[in-house]
C-alpha cells in the first residue's frame, strides 16, 4: 500500500534528476504498465514521454523526460517522480492516480500570515 509516508520518501530519495534520461528503467514502466499504451515521442525539440491512457488535456498526459527523477515499481503500482508531483499507473488497469506535493509555507509566510490576519 501506498502511503502519505512513502509519497514523502520517494520525493525525498528522488529529489534530483538522473544524469541522463537514458538512466532511467524504461523497460521496466514499458513491461508494468502496458495497460496505459505509453509511447516515447522524439520527434520533437524535447523527447516525450507519452501516456495515452491519460487525458490529453491533462498536463500530465505528455512528458518531457529529461523531467523524470525515476520510474519507481511497487506491488500493484508503477510510479513516476517528477520534482513536485508523482504518476501512479496501476499494473493491472488503465488507472493512473497524480500525487502534487504542496510545499509547507516557509517561515517567513507563517509569520506574514499571523499579522495579516483580519
């Protein structure tokens, strides 16, 4: 099972970008999550990653991977990090679930916060 926990822990341990987009386990999200019809597109200035299971109007549904931190397997799930969010595609169906990290206010907006209050 996935937890708030463990969403914090992938954003943590992959808080940076691989060298290279070619050091990421791609044939392991092509093997996993073959429900969701994922294309990699390079015929652009950018090479995409594609998940046509995905809306097309969603932000989500096109890639650029050099903004893929990793491609992460769990039992049921395959999740994709990216800085402040993270794709969830299931193994055995089209869901895909999005994660989106919301920073805690910084100190200095906390403080903001208490005098501008009404």
């Amino acid at each position: 099972m996935i937890t708030r926990q463990v969403i914090q822990t992938l954003y943590k341990k992959y808080s940076r970008r691989p060298a290279s987009p070619d050091c990421l386990d791609m044939p392991l999200l092509f093997d996993s999550a073959g429900h969701h019809n994922i294309v990699i597109d390079m015929d652009g200035p950018v090479d995409m990653l594609v998940i046509n299971s995905i809306d097309p109007a969603s932000p989500f549904h096109n890639i650029p991977l050099n903004r893929i931190h990793a491609i992460v397997p769990f039992e049921e799930w395959v999740a994709i990090v990216l800085h402040t969010s993270i794709i969830f595609l299931n193994r055995k169906s089209s869901k895909a679930s999005i994660d989106i990290r919301m920073d805690e206010p910084s100190l200095m907006e906390k403080i903001k916060g208490i005098f501008n209050k009404d």
